[in-house]
C-alpha cells in the first residue's frame, strides 16, 4: 500500500475471482506457465501495473509495490500425503516450501518498474570451468 513500508499478501479473488481448475486461480496460471520463459518479465512488470490499476479502480487503494513470490514444496511429503483436514492454499505450508521471489516492481503514476535489488559480491569468486582440472581415472596396470 502506498501509506505503508509493509508488504501485504493480497487476496487473489480480487484480483483473479475466477478459478481455472480447482484451487488455482487464472493469474496462478499466467505466473507458473511463464516461469522460466523470455516474456516472464515484461508479463510480470504488465501483470504489476494492472493489479494496481484495478485495485484503485474497485476499492480506492493505492498501491506503490508489487512483489511476486513462486512457492514449491515436494509432494511425497507426509504432510501433504496426509494433510490434517482439507487442502487449504492460504493454510501454513511444509517446513520442506521452498519459497523464491520471482521479482519487486515498484508503481509509479500507475506504471509498473522492476526493482533491482542490491547484488552482492560472492564470498570467493569460483575457478572458472575451463580452468578446472578433472580427475582422470588411470588405466589398469597390464601384467
């Protein structure tokens, strides 16, 4: 929200009231089919601005960031073989989720930006491949 430095999670029905196909909704889609590929970041940075365009549109909030998250968590779990209760997606997740941010875009004047976040140095620069020496394996000794 614009009048806070605190991220908020968002109700996916408001801004995706339609499900797909079970608990996953239309925007869960767009975001898991395009994970990996070249137009993920401008549909994300469109995706960004549209969300807070429509927000101010329905419910007056100005918003100043959006932030997406990708949420894995392996499914031969015993927690999500035997689940207590009925699947719940906002419910508390595994302790083995791996949680990644996918990217922060900041709005501004109702334009989506990516926030680039602060790169740090590596503890050790790693050896370059072609200067690693493998291992070879010796031939038997004929006798």
């Amino acid at each position: 929200m614009a009048s806070s430095d605190e991220w908020r999670v968002l109700d996916m029905a408001q801004v995706s009231p339609q499900p797909s196909s079970g608990y996953r909704q239309r925007m869960d889609r767009i975001l898991g089919d395009t994970h990996n590929k070249k137009i993920a970041e401008s549909l994300r940075m469109r995706l960004a601005g549209w969300i807070a365009q429509l927000l101010k549109k329905q419910a007056g909030m100005e918003i100043s960031g959006v932030r997406y998250y990708h949420r894995a968590w392996r499914t031969n779990t015993p927690e999500l073989a035997f689940p207590d209760g009925h699947w719940n997606g906002d419910g508390p997740l595994p302790a083995t989720t791996k949680v990644a941010l996918l990217g922060t875009y900041g709005i501004a004047e109702g334009k989506a930006a990516r926030e680039r976040a602060a790169q740090r140095a590596p503890a050790a620069v790693p050896q370059p491949k072609i200067f690693r020496r493998e291992s070879k394996q010796e031939p038997p000794a004929k006798l």
